[in-house]
C-alpha cells in the first residue's frame, strides 16, 4: 500500500486543458469563508459551496455573470432553511423557508418577488 500524503494550503486551483480554472477550493478568503467553486466551461456559470464565518453554509447555482442564481441555505439559529431564487437581474424572484431573521422565525413562508418587491407571502401561522 502507497504512503498516504496530506497537502496542506489555503487554496488550491485546478485547471482544463486550456489552462482555466475550473475548480477552485479556498479557505484563505479575507472575510473568512471556505468556498469550493465549480465554473463552466465558459466561465459563465458556476456552483458554490460554501461555509460562513457566522457558521451558515451555502448552496448556490449561479447563471450567467453571478445574476441569476438558486441557493438553498442552513443557517445555525435552529436549522432554519430556505431557497431562494432570483431573476435575470439578480432581483429576488421566489423564496421558500424558514427565516431567522423574521419576527416569527418558525413560520414557514413562500414569498414571491415582482421586480424584486414582494408581491404575495403565504406562511403556515
């Protein structure tokens, strides 16, 4: 059996065949987050994984230039989870979860965005 070897580094790239980055795994972000990155080919599109310093972590599927993405999120007060979804723009678009940060934060809710504002909220009082 082969000696095992531990690498050890702040970040690490992988790259294609043209040289791109294609993979990234950082954990050496100025604000504290580790962050494993997956770009398309195009560079265009991209999946995050990552884990905040507040301990929250983080599922993003991102369109074109970051704008348009799906993120499903846990947050550390109680497992509070929810997807989010934004527009072209970036705008949010739909939401659906639990929110800590809401004054009720054990209701579920569905809120949907036109432009970006709320326009219809459904939670389960």
């Amino acid at each position: 059996m082969k000696d095992k070897k531990i690498i050890e580094a702040n970040a690490i790239n992988l790259t294609d065949a043209d040289g791109n980055v294609r993979i990234s795994l950082d954990a050496a972000l100025p604000d504290g987050v580790a962050c494993i990155t997956l770009l398309s080919k195009s560079r265009s599109r991209s999946i995050h994984i990552t884990a905040q310093p507040d301990d929250r972590v983080e599922i993003s599927v991102r369109g074109k230039n970051g704008l348009a993405n799906t993120t499903i999120m846990v947050t550390p007060e109680s497992n509070h989870c929810s997807i989010s979804v934004t527009d072209p723009d970036g705008k949010p678009a739909v939401t659906i979860g639990r929110f800590p940060y809401e004054e009720k934060p054990h209701n579920a809710n569905v809120v949907v965005y036109q432009n970006g504002i709320p326009s219809y909220k459904l939670n389960d009082k």
